[in-house]
C-alpha cells in the first residue's frame, strides 16, 4: 500500500504475457495477511497462461540436478518484494474481482494547497529518487527524516524527505510550480504542511532533519568490470531516475578529477589494472568525503587492497576426503551459486533501510562470497537469517556460510563511506525490490554516523 508503482510494474509484465490481472474489488484477508482495495491485485488462475501463472509464483528448493545453465529461481513477486498468498479454489470469490488492470498514469501530485513552509515526501514510492534528484537539479535544498513523526494525522515513516520553503532561493510560488512540474513525470505524493509541529515525534526543525546533496555519480567501466552490472546501474539510472552518471574507464582513474563526483560505483569485475597510485588516490578521494558503493568482486577486491576492513568466510574443503576424478567438474558445479533467492533482514531505521515498512527482504545473488558481520552493532543493515533460502538452488557448504553472514556492510574511511554490497541488487533491470537499497546507497550514505560504521 505503501508503493503503487513497484506493484503496477509488475502487473505490467503479468499482462504483457497475456495474462489478465485484476484490481482488488474488496478488503480480503488470507492467512492473517490483510490484502486492501485499491492497493491490491488478483490473478484467476483460470485462464490460458495458468501454467505460466504457476512458474511465475513457484517456490522450489529442492532439484534432481545441481548444475543449473543460468539462474535457479524467478519466483517474481520476491523479485518485487511483495506479500502475496495463494487463494485455494473453494475459498475464491468472483466478487473479488474488479476492475481489469490497464495502462494507468504516471503521474504524481501535491495533497493540500501551497506552502509558505515546507513540502513532504515519503520515500516508500518507488519514482522518488527520480523526484528529489530533479527538486536538487531545480536548485532546492532538502532534508531526510531519521526518525519517525505524526503530522496533521498522517503518519511518516524514516527517510521522509522535506523541501522546505523559506531559506530557499526561490519564492514559495516558484518552488510550487517546480514541484508540480516534477510531479507530471515522477508518479510520487508530496504533501504541503503548513506548521513544524508534530502531533507525535520528532518536529520539521529538529536537527534530526539532516541536510543531503545532490548525488553526482560515476561509475567505473571498461577493463575487467562486468558490462552487464555496470548496463545495469546505468539503465536504473538513466532509464528511471532520470539521474545522469559519467562512464569512468579503470585506465583514466589516474589522471581523472575525482572531485567532480561525491559517489563511485563499482560493480563486479577485476580491478587488478588498478596499480598502488591509484588506489592511493582512491582512498584519498574517500577519505575527504567521499563514498564508494561496492558489489560483489568489487567489494572483496577493496578488503583484499586494505582499503576496507570486512572479513570474508571460507569454505574450507576437506583433504583427507577422495572423489572419482570424473566427478570432478559436477562437484565444483554444484558449488557454484548461478543465481537464488534467499531472506535476509533489514534494519528499516539505518539510512540504507529508508523507503522499506517491512523489514524482511529477499534478495537475489548469484556468487560465492559471504562477508562477515561487522563487529559493529550498526555496521551491517542488511543481514542473511538463520534459514536464508527463499527458492533456487545452493548447496550445503555454502548455505551454511551465508546463513547469518553480512549481506551489506558500511566502512568509515576518514570522512567517507565505503558500501559493500554482497550482492546485485539491480539484477537484469528486474528486481525492482531492492532497487531502493541502492537508491539509498547513492543518497544518503553521507547521513551514516561514523558511529554505525565499521
């Protein structure tokens, strides 16, 4: 109820399989899930494509083979981070079924007159980080919510942004009309209060409103990084965020000027090209400011040069043991994670947790590496469960080291953040669920006390 958009997304390509999806057209509960009208959707397993109804919600953990050519699982609404139950036929209800889902706008828009005080926006939608690059863009200024509040009997929750009105270079009816032009292409709520005053928690003027910046994004490219994660990153973007971001090849990090950027990506791949001087000037950068956000081999390959200090698990195998030399591929195959689904938890109050209600989470990987938790309390936010896998195949081995291991871990290196991330988490331009994670990563990891970093 919290995010319309990453729900209709995914409705969006129920139906571009010919498979018709339906608006909720009553309040329906399901096994103590509460499923509300207008914020809900039901698919009629009755219909042509049933059997691609039924691989699109399938769970399966247990397989006759362990060597997979791509990934395990595509159980799509943990892709989407979304509740869902399966409804048994004796219990369906026709009446449940309203409107048939079609095209619907995109469009946002401004609840209340205009403000001659501040504008709020919940970050739970997923277009918002597309609103507050182009409110930065517009030249406003911003905050975030690190705390929760109550305001003219609407809750909000941690990672509310805040536009105030005065202090701004522009007059009130100027940043009404920026806002509402925003609103024609973000499909995001903003809210005009007219008073600081909250009926619970924390006031607009409290210091627990923490000034943010505009993002400006680079992200390294070319040599040994994937070209496939990096498309990624820069089609999530581009393609949704409308955020512009400079293509930085490995064998320019030396000469570039990284003082034009406050973030750097680096996404899976080799950094071996990277020699001592330049990643001297990696960690100089970081240390006046700046942040890194690491994924995968990227992430390992910043611990292995010392720049971060996260520890990583092995698997270690057992010598004494004797296998056929002709089951020696099978066996390394199945140690291989191609791609699953498993459940990790979230600290919904850390900066990195912003935009999310809930704090279980899945997420998708597709590698070998299990990072340690932090020794810090607060400096891992994204954390596997004690039974992390969801759907999709691992083995033995493995789903032990990653069963309560670090799926996202923060450094403080001088007055900059390294973000390690163990995992993908724009796979393919599909799992919408945990784009926010990295949304987050890009614009607020100037927020995270050094206090909750490792």
């Amino acid at each position: 109820e919290y995010d319309a958009m990453r729900a209709y997304h995914f409705a969006e390509i129920v139906r571009q399989h010919d498979i018709d999806i339906y608006e909720l057209n009553e309040d329906v509960t399901i096994n103590d899930k509460n499923f509300r009208r207008g914020n809900a959707y039901i698919i009629p397993r009755n219909q042509p494509q049933y059997r691609l109804i039924e691989a699109m919600f399938e769970i399966r953990t247990e397989f006759q083979d362990s060597l997979f050519y791509d990934i395990s699982a595509w159980t799509m609404p943990y892709a989407f981070n979304l509740q869902y139950e399966p409804i048994a036929r004796r219990s369906f209800n026709e009446n449940w079924l309203g409107n048939r889902v079609e095209d619907r706008s995109m469009e946002g828009s401004i609840t209340g007159q205009s403000s001659e005080y501040a504008y709020l926006m919940p970050w739970e939608p997923y277009y918002t980080p597309k609103a507050l690059y182009a409110i930065f863009e517009a030249g406003l200024r911003a905050k975030v919510a690190t705390d929760e509040f109550s305001l003219n009997g609407a809750s909000y929750s941690y990672g509310t942004i805040m536009i105030p009105v005065q202090n701004q270079d522009k007059r009130s009816e100027e940043i009404k009309q920026i806002l509402d032009d925003i609103l024609r292409d973000a499909p995001v709520e903003i809210v005009a209060v007219g008073t600081g005053l909250s009926q619970e928690g924390i006031n607009l003027g409290s210091p627990a409103f923490q000034n943010i910046e505009k993002p400006k994004v680079a992200i390294l490219a070319e040599g040994g990084v994937s070209s496939y994660d990096a498309g990624e990153v820069w089609h999530l973007l581009d393609q949704r965020y409308n955020m512009p971001l400079t293509m930085l090849p490995l064998g320019d990090v030396g000469t570039a000027d990284l003082s034009r950027y406050n973030v750097i990506v680096m996404v899976d791949g080799s950094y071996s090209t990277l020699d001592a001087d330049k990643q001297q000037k990696l960690k100089q950068w970081v240390e006046q400011g700046g942040s890194i956000v690491a994924m995968k081999r990227a992430a390992k390959w910043l611990s292995d040069t010392g720049l971060t200090n996260i520890k990583y698990k092995k698997n270690e195998q057992d010598s004494t043991q004797q296998h056929s030399y002709v089951t020696m591929n099978d066996r390394r195959g199945a140690q291989v994670i191609g791609g699953a689904i498993f459940n990790a938890t979230l600290d919904i109050t850390h900066p990195l947790g912003y935009g999310y209600r809930d704090e279980n989470l899945t997420v998708f990987r597709n590698n070998a590496l299990f990072m340690e938790p932090s020794k810090n309390p607060y400096g891992s936010p994204l954390r596997y469960t004690d039974a992390p896998l969801a759907s999709g195949y691992i083995s033995g081995p493995n789903l032990d080291s990653l069963t309560n291991s670090a799926a996202i871990t923060v450094n403080a290196v001088g007055r900059g953040r390294v973000i390690s991330m163990t995992d993908n988490p724009n796979f393919r331009a599909f799992w919408y669920g945990t784009n926010k994670l990295f949304a987050n990563a890009l614009f607020f990891s100037q927020i995270i006390s050094a206090n909750a970093a490792r």
